[in-house]
C-alpha cells in the first residue's frame, strides 16, 4: 500500500481541518492516528494543514501517530526523519514547501522542518490484527486501505477505530469508502459532502 503522494485526495484533510479542528482547539493533548501511512506523505500533508489551521502555539499540542504494515522498505526510517526526494514534493504548494521544509545540498532531498517532525512518530502496524496502536484519538484517518479489505474485515477494522476514538472523535475515511451499514448507527456523518464521522457513542 505503498503508493500515494503529498496533497493526495486533499478534500478529505480539508473536511478534517473545517469539521474536526475547531473541536480541538483548546485541548492540551490532541492524538490523530495516520493508519496506513505508507511512508508518510499522507502524514506530513496533514501535519502541514494542522500547522496552518491551527497556528504554532495549539499545534504544539498535537502527536499524529503513524502506522503501516510494511516493515522492508524503510518505510519508519523515511516517516522519522522527513527526507523525500524533490520530484515527491511538487504538489506542495511553493509558499508551504518553503516554509516547512530544508532543501538539502547536494542530494536532491528536502527534510521536513522539526515542527512537523517532532509531532510525528511511526509504528508497524497490522490492521487486521483488530487491535488498535492506543486509544482517545480525536481524529482516525485511514485512506486508500480499506477498499484493499473484503466486506466483513472492513466492518471489524472500523468497529476497532470506533473503540480507538475518544468521544465525539473523527474517523475520516476516502470518498469512495461508504460506511457500512452494519456500523453506521456506532457514527454521525459529519460533513455532507465527504466520508467523515463523528463518534456517536457506545
């Protein structure tokens, strides 16, 4: 599940920033899990829209947990330290990749600046496995992975994120992701126009 790319599918983290920030804001300790990050474009996307949605100051309180499945293409290594090579990061707008990234001479890579990095951090991890990396996240996004489950393992792995949220936390998911039916009575749909959830209780 290695392919993606920065601003992929940026709808989604806009729906996060308009539904979910404003309900966080405040809060002194705020945990987003990245489940199926690969290796972490998606992550840092996100991280880049926190920063500028919600300001240095409250973005300090953020931890994004991210996690994937595989374990041999150095996917940890790459999340940790923010490296990726130039050609990855022409999506990012010019006034953002200057302003959150270090070009670094003589290697054709930029490094995500330390204000992204230290919010971040990487496990291995296996979806199916139905347990989740911890629990009272206030935000669960999980793109282009689902649709690789069958029917059943994904109603079980969106029962765990449901448990993994605190109250009244988010799962977002892809607009080609429905929730189903099984399941849609455990979440709210939080946004008309796109697949984001709000916890609606036990």
């Amino acid at each position: 599940m290695a392919f993606t790319f920065f601003f992929r599918d940026v709808q989604i983290l806009e729906l996060i920033i308009k539904h979910a920030v404003p309900n966080l804001v405040g809060r002194s300790r705020i945990r987003i899990w990245d489940a199926g990050c690969a290796m972490g474009q998606e992550t840092y996307s996100l991280a880049i829209m926190l920063a500028q949605g919600m300001g240095p100051f409250a973005f300090k309180n953020i931890q994004i947990c991210a996690s994937d499945i595989e374990e041999n293409n150095g996917f940890g290594d790459t999340v940790r330290s923010g490296i990726y090579q130039e050609e990855e990061l022409k999506r990012i707008p010019p006034e953002l990749l200057e302003r959150y990234f270090t070009w670094m001479e003589g290697n054709g890579h930029f490094q995500a600046h330390s204000i992204l990095r230290d919010r971040i951090s990487y496990q291995r991890h296996d979806l199916l496995s139905l347990t989740s990396i911890g629990e009272n996240f206030s935000v669960i996004l999980c793109k282009n992975v689902l649709l690789h489950f069958q029917p059943e393992e994904r109603i079980e792995v969106i029962r765990m994120f449901h448990k993994a949220l605190a109250p009244d936390g988010y799962l977002a998911t892809e607009q080609t992701q429905k929730m189903p039916d099984e399941i849609a009575h455990l979440f709210i749909k939080a946004a008309p126009d796109g697949q984001i959830f709000r916890k609606a209780g036990e």
